[in-house]
C-alpha cells in the first residue's frame, strides 16, 4: 500500500496521523466521490479479480472503479494501513421485486471498532443507497446523511439496513419507468451478521456475480459515483443525474439516454474512467437500482 498514491487518487490532503472518527469519515468521502462503484469489466470482456494488488493496480493506477469486493477490500487495506481495527462482514442484498433476500451472501462489508464503539463502513454499494458516511452500529436509530435517513434494526443477531426515502421529481418521465412506480418509503437494502469473514469466502460470490446469466451485474452494466451533492449513473444506455434534497424532502431526478457513440466521452467526463477494451452496454433486467 502506498498510501500517498491513494490519497493522490481521492484527492485527499488531510491529516492522517491519528485514527478517529472525523479521518476515517474524511477518507471515505473522498473515496466515493473519487472511485465509482461499477462492473464495467464484466462488459469489457475482463474478469474481476479478487486480489488486492490486482484491485489496487485497476483503482487507484488505472483510475478505474469497482464493486464492493473491490472497494471494500481497498477500504480495508487503506484503513488497516492509518491503525484502524477493521473486521470483513458479508452480506445478503434485499431484492424488491422479490420481496427476499438471496440465500447465500453476496456482498461485502466493513466493521471497525473505534473507541469503544463499533462502525459499518461500506464504500461499495453505490447508486442511491451508498452510505454517505461510516454508521455507528446501532440498532433502531435514525442517522440522518445527504442520501437520506439510514437506521439499522437487529433482529435476534440479525442486522437489517434501512433508507428512509424522498420524493422524487423526475424532469423527464417518458425514459423513467421504475420511478414512477417507485413509491416505497423506506427500502430495506441489506442484512447481515458479525461474524467476521475471510476474504477466501467470497471467492465463490465473486466468480458467480460475474458469469451467472440471471446475476444482476451479467444483465445490467452500472456506473455510479457520489458527487458533492447528488449521484450521477450510467445503467446500460441510460444516464441518471439526482440531485438530493434540492426542495422540500425531495430529490430532482434527471435522465437521459446515451447514444453508443457517446458512451466513451459519457464515461470519461462524468465518471473519469478510461476503459481498455471495447465497452458493450447492456440492460436487460427488470430490477430497480433507485
């Protein structure tokens, strides 16, 4: 780990010496608004690496993005790095259309124990429901953050999160059609458990997300960064743009579609990201990432 080399990526120029609450949330800001949550390697015809010299090489040199084996991994090596005490957790993601959670874990995530108190960090989920800051782990307390309002509520050793959600005012309906029936007003987005894992479990997770037919990440190619104010997304051909909480409670949603020739400039000018290979867009699930 070169920790400069990644502070150079971030564009973090903070203090780093002491590992409390305000650095670790400082770094992870940077972070999301620097690295994009993405699987466009799927689409590249180029697999994902569940290693931290492949993913530090992609993220921080290449000045790509990744998913959440990827980003979360990074976390970990970075905070490690600055002294912070951090366990690997894993996690199922709810599916709304289903109304269930998959039966194995499909995602990873972050617990770092400071000062007595314990924090999930979890820098690679993306779209409208990444964390905008670490949340105290604690269960049925409301924590308000730019996004929205996330709580976690614990269930016999079982942690389940929470957003609380906005109005949305779509400016152009016609290319939208999950938001207009997108009423919910808290969407549960993950559960998991504190038993700490071992990077070697999600190896199988890894491999099935990018080569299942029915995996969200084969159907979908999905781009999202954290701005200062909002997020921008690439789902396929179309680009979404929110911007939360710019009038009472509720979110300005912009979308538009992109055209193949423009994908390259699209991805090099709102995400930063310069891609090896022939990029192939695709969106053909049915699952809303709003």
């Amino acid at each position: 780990m070169d920790i400069q080399e990644y502070f150079a990526r971030i564009s973090y120029r903070g203090s780093h010496n002491k590992p409390d609450l305000a650095t670790m949330s400082d770094i992870f800001q940077h972070h999301i608004q620097a690295v994009p949550f993405e699987n466009l390697s799927i689409h590249c015809g180029e697999s994902i690496e569940l290693d931290l010299e492949a993913t530090y090489n992609k993220i921080v040199r290449k000045k790509r993005g990744g998913w959440c084996m990827e980003n979360n991994y990074l976390l970990s090596w970075v905070l490690k790095t600055l002294g912070y005490d951090v366990t690997l957790l894993g996690s199922r993601v709810y599916v709304p259309e289903l109304d269930a959670y998959p039966d194995e874990m499909d995602h990873l995530l972050l617990q770092v124990e400071l000062d007595g108190k314990s924090y999930i960090v979890d820098g690679g989920f993306g779209m409208a429901y990444q964390l905008w800051q670490p949340m105290e782990l604690i269960s049925g307390k409301d924590q308000p953050q730019t996004p929205g309002v996330f709580r976690f509520q614990e269930e016999s050793g079982t942690w389940y999160l929470e957003k609380v959600k906005r109005k949305q005012c779509v400016l152009n309906q016609s290319t939208s059609a999950s938001h207009n029936v997108e009423n919910e007003v808290c969407r549960r987005v993950y559960l998991f458990t504190l038993q700490p894992r071992d990077i070697e479990e999600f190896r199988g997770c890894n491999a099935h997300l990018q080569t299942a037919p029915d995996s969200l990440f084969v159907t979908k190619s999905i781009c999202s960064l954290q701005t200062a104010d909002g997020i921008r997304a690439l789902v396929g051909w179309k680009f979404t743009e929110i911007k939360y909480n710019y009038k009472d409670n509720m979110d300005l949603v912009e979308i538009r579609i992109i055209a193949d020739e423009e994908m390259e400039e699209t991805l090099k000018e709102k995400f930063n990201i310069t891609l090896d290979k022939k990029f192939v867009p695709v969106n053909t699930s049915r699952l809303s990432l709003f």
